[in-house]
C-alpha cells in the first residue's frame, strides 16, 4: 500500500470517487484518523447510500469484509464522517481527519440460534462478540471485523501517519459520545493505536519490561504517545483510581496499559 496523488494504491485498492466533498484541508491537516463502522451489509450498500444526493456523509475510505478497499474522497478534501463532535479542545472533527469506514453490521440482537441486524440480516455465532461499549456499562452483541480488515485498517492507518504526520486515531465513538457507538467494542483500536502511534515514535519494546500494578492519583491524568510533554495525548484522560499496569520506565515517565497503553508522568501514580 501507498499513497499517490492522494489517492490510496496496491494491491485490492481503488478510487470510486462517491458523497460530499467537503473542500480542501487546511495546510498542516489532516493529523487525524477517525474509524467507523457502516452498520450496514456490504460495501455496496455504503456507496449507495453515500451517492444518494439526500444523505449527508461521506468518507474516505471504505474497507470490506476481504480488506480490500474503496477510495470515495482524495486525503487531500475533507469528508463528513463525523458530525457533531469533539476532540481534546477542538470541535468539528471532519476538518482535521481522515474517515475510514469499515463494513460491519454494528450492534445485533439475539433470537433463537442467531443474531440479527436492524436491517434484517441473520449473522451465526462465530460472526458475533459479546462486550461493553466503552460509553456503556452491559454486556451486548456486536458484528466481528475479519482479521483482513484489522490488517487492512492497521497497514492503513501506518502508510497514512507517514505521509500526513497522524498524531490520533480514534473512534467515532469517543468524539460523539452518546451519539455514536461506531466503531464499537469489537473493533481493537488499542492494538492499532499502539501498533501505529506508540510503538512506532517511541521505537521500545513494551513486551519486555516491568509488570506492576499502580493507581491513578491526580484528579485527571494525560496519556501520551511517549514518554514527556512534548509528545501527544492519545486518550481521554485517567480519572483518579484507574488501576494501571506499568510496564515500561524512562527519566520519571511510565508505560502504562489499561484499556488503551501510552506514557504518563510516575508523579501521578502510586502503588
Ligand atoms: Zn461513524
């Protein structure tokens, strides 16, 4: 995978170009990637409806059960994936990012032996995971990615952060809390954000290391990509009491995992 003029390239990419164009980025943009999934059947039916001249959205990317990908937008025009939402201190996502929509069925309800989506399609078992929304406290059913699309979003994830400087990738889900529940607790986004973001700029390997457990003890702690204030905060904060694993230690700063894994500063941490 690469990109060229803008437009993804390889092997199972192409360019389609479908749904509302929202201009060109600002210099410096975009530094964002945004994951959703469709909650819809096929890649298809996303282009359908992104061509349907009512809807609304677009996005760039649009990433099928096989991991083969469409291209809808060029990376150098904003898409609208995101709607009302909200990152750190800034708002109106769609113009710092890029959107990748991967094909997924979302959230499915349990009848009998099988598992359904709002559309009324029946998924089996294998194609289903039982998990807590990070926004929500049950357990509920969710369509599996495939392995191909996590190695797909993961390859494309990387070939992006090189060529525009990607600073966050997140879930829809954590911008429009309450609103989104897109990409939903099946998809791993921490193996992804660790894989891409983490790894790649601090360069260590995590899995060798310290394993010990530490709490939270200021009211609301960053976490960064590495290890001082001059790399960036890739989550919303820890509230005070988050259990954490340290894994990692360099000149008073701590690899730490919970839900997601990064840097914080060891001044705000005790055993
Ligand atoms: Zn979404």
């Amino acid at each position: 995978m690469a990109i060229k003029d803008e437009i993804l390239t390889g092997e199972g990419c192409r360019f389609d170009e479908a749904g509302k164009n929202g201009g060109e980025f600002e210099a410096g943009l975009p530094d964002t990637i945004v994951i959703h999934y469709t909650a819809g059947p096929s890649v298809a039916s996303a282009i359908n409806t992104f061509r349907d001249p009512a809807v609304e959205s677009s996005a760039h990317l649009l990433v099928d059960f096989d991991g083969s990908v469409a291209q809808l937008i060029p990376f150098s025009n904003i898409a609208w994936h995101c709607g009302r939402s909200s990152w750190l201190d800034l708002n109106g996502i769609n113009r710092y990012s890029i959107g990748i929509e991967v094909v997924n069925a979302g959230p499915l309800e349990k009848s009998g032996n099988l598992w359904y989506a709002w559309y009324g399609r029946s998924y089996k078992r294998e194609e289903v995971v039982r998990a807590i929304h990070r926004n929500e406290d049950k357990r509920t059913y969710w369509h599996r990615f495939t392995e191909e699309q996590i190695d797909s979003v993961m390859n494309i994830c990387k070939v992006l952060t090189k060529k525009y400087k990607i600073r966050y990738i997140l879930d829809h889900e954590e911008i429009s809390p309450g609103r989104k529940r897109d990409p939903g607790p099946a998809f791993p986004l921490e193996k992804i954000r660790e894989r891409v973001l983490v790894s790649d700029r601090s360069g260590r390997n995590h899995e060798e290391g310290l394993n010990e457990k530490a709490f939270v003890s200021a009211p609301s702690l960053n976490v960064r990509s590495g290890p001082g204030t001059n790399f960036d905060i890739i989550s919303q904060p820890l509230s005070r009491r988050t259990e954490v694993l340290i894994t990692d230690r360099e000149n008073g700063w701590a690899h730490v995992e919970f839900t997601v894994t990064g840097w914080v500063s060891e001044n705000y941490i005790h055993k």
